[in-house]
C-alpha cells in the first residue's frame, strides 16, 4: 500500500514536469484562471500554450484516479505513464484546436489577447497541423499501450469540443459550458477503458461529476471576466443573465454534484476516506456558491472558482487514496 501511495505522488510529479509546472502549485487561482498571460519568449514556449497546459493538469488529475479505481489498486506503472502521455496529448491538440477556431475572439478579450495566434507568434495553418499531429500521437499512443477504445474515447472527446462546443454552442447559446463541458470529463472514461477495456456505471458516475462541476467552476470564472465575453458576443450565463439567477442556477449543481457524488460510495463499496471526503467537500461548495449570492463580487466569484479547483483534486484524491489503503 505504501509502494502504491508512492508511486502515485511520483505520477503526479511525473505530470507536473511534463507540464512544466513546479511541484508545488502557486498562486493557483492566477494560474487557472489565465489571467494576465504573458507572450511566450521562445517559439517552443508558445508551441506549449497552444496546448493549455494548465487545462490539461485539472484534466489529468481525475484520470489517474479513475485508473486505480477501475484496477481496484495501483495499475502497472507504465500503462498509467503512457495514459497520460496520451491523454495529455489528446487534450493539448484540442486545445490547441479550440485556439485557431477561438483567434477572432480571443483577439478582443484581455485575458486572452497574448495567445500565440494573436501575437501572431505562431501561424494559424502551423497551429492546426501541430493539433491534428498531437491527435494522431495520441491515438496511437492509446491504442497500443492500452486498448483502440481508450484511443476512441480520447479523439471522440476532442471531436465533441471541436464541433460541438467550439464551432457550435460558444457562440451562440447560454447552455455553451454545460453541454461543451461534456469533453473535460471524458478522461475519467479514458481512464478507466485504459485499464479495464470497457466503461462501466462507476466511470459513468465519475464523468457525470466532472460534467456537473464544469458549470459552475466556469461560470465562477466567467463572472470575474464578464466584461471579456460581453466584449466579445459570447453568451456565457453571467452575461446573459443577472448575477443573482447565475449564482442561483451554480448553487443547484453544485447541489445534485454532490449528491451524485455520493452514488459512488455504495456503488463501489468505497470506504471512509472517500465517503467523509465527498460530504464535507460536498457541502463546502454549496455553502460556497450559494454564499455568493449573499455577498456578489468579482472577488468573491473567485474564491468559489478558486474552491471548485480544490474540491475536484481533493475529491479524486479521496478516490484515490480509499482504494490504496483497502
């Protein structure tokens, strides 16, 4: 059991180094919320950002779990290493994708106006083929360390953020994030296929708490930079909708997030770490986010997205570290 604890916090140094992140996160709500970006120095650098590096960590966090979940222990150590390389991959071409679609508006919000397609340090034709090169590597990467469906749902994932997200609903309906953020919890289902082949009840919970979470972790961001989106035509809800019936509407998925947290506890046998962990944080983040309707500010906005971060790291750690100790 401690070999296994070891070898985990190892995979999560392993992650942070292939992102290029310390191994101890700082000022992580600047971080996530890519605020004040700055223009890459050298071309690698931006090469790097088209990837979104910080996205891809958040992503990767919940997909190491799902693997000892789904292996009811630590899977073979090298199987998780190319899991991630590959998952890695898979998400960096979609962003990376999302990036040349995006250039137009990207341009007009402050947050995002030192992306390499705007500064023009990289070429928007170079940006697209760099992405489809990162989709294929993944795909095979997945494909013969693993399974084809690891593989499948990785590519499917990008195919849904691409066209579905992207192309379709970010710019033309309010539900954008809740239906486009579907693709950000497919890695728990590239996950567990990697070790087990197939996707069963308990992969579809985890993916269902991704997918309720995404919302309002967003729009918590989405609030302190309303004014970006305004700018830029895109109907995120708090541009759309006063604050009040945005943090309304976050307080209630962070209401039945939680409660399909819980779901997890009899349907895997999970033990006290996880049970213990999911209510407290469960109820957390719904004080949270209903609280910011008492007291709204951009400030306050921040510290719910700020939460929402630690609340799905230390909810998939729980995960986890309840398999490993059994």
């Amino acid at each position: 059991m401690c070999r296994a604890i070891a070898r985990a916090w190892l995979l999560v140094a392993f992650v942070r180094v292939v992102l290029g992140r310390p191994l101890v996160p700082s000022r992580l709500t600047k971080a996530f919320s890519h605020v004040g970006s700055r223009p890459s120095r050298t071309l690698f650098g931006a090469y790097v950002a088209l990837t979104k590096p910080r996205i891809i960590e958040l992503l990767l966090i919940t997909t190491i779990p799902a693997m000892v979940l789904a292996a009811g222990g630590w899977p073979q150590t090298s199987l998780v290493v190319w899991t991630v390389i590959g998952g890695t991959l898979a998400a960096g071409g979609a962003n990376a994708i999302n990036m040349y679609i995006d250039r137009d508006i990207d341009q007009l919000m402050e947050r995002t106006r030192n992306r390499p397609l705007v500064t023009g340090r990289i070429a928007p034709r170079d940006a697209l083929v760099f992405a489809v090169v990162l989709e294929v590597a993944a795909f095979v990467i997945l494909a013969i360390s693993s399974n084809v469906l690891a593989g499948a749902l990785a590519i499917a994932a990008t195919l849904f953020y691409v066209f579905v997200y992207s192309l379709w609903l970010k710019r033309t309906s309010r539900q954008n994030i809740v239906i486009g953020g579907a693709a950000g919890a497919v890695p728990v289902l590239v996950g567990w296929a990697a070790v087990s082949n197939s996707v069963s009840w308990s992969a579809i919970v985890l993916f269902l708490v991704i997918f309720l979470w995404t919302p309002p972790h967003f729009w918590a961001l989405a609030i302190r930079h309303a004014d970006d989106y305004r700018a830029a035509s895109v109907p995120m809800l708090p541009v759309v909708e006063t604050l009040a019936r945005t943090v309304r509407t976050m307080g209630w998925y962070t209401v039945v997030l939680a409660l399909t947290s819980l779901v997890l506890i009899p349907l895997n046998d999970m033990g006290v770490i996880y049970s213990g962990a999911a209510l407290v944080l469960g109820v957390a983040f719904i004080a949270l986010t209903f609280g910011l309707g008492r007291t709204p500010s951009a400030a306050a906005a921040m510290r719910v997205f700020t939460f929402s971060i630690s609340y799905v790291t230390l909810l998939f750690l729980a995960v986890m570290v309840d398999v490993l100790v059994r």
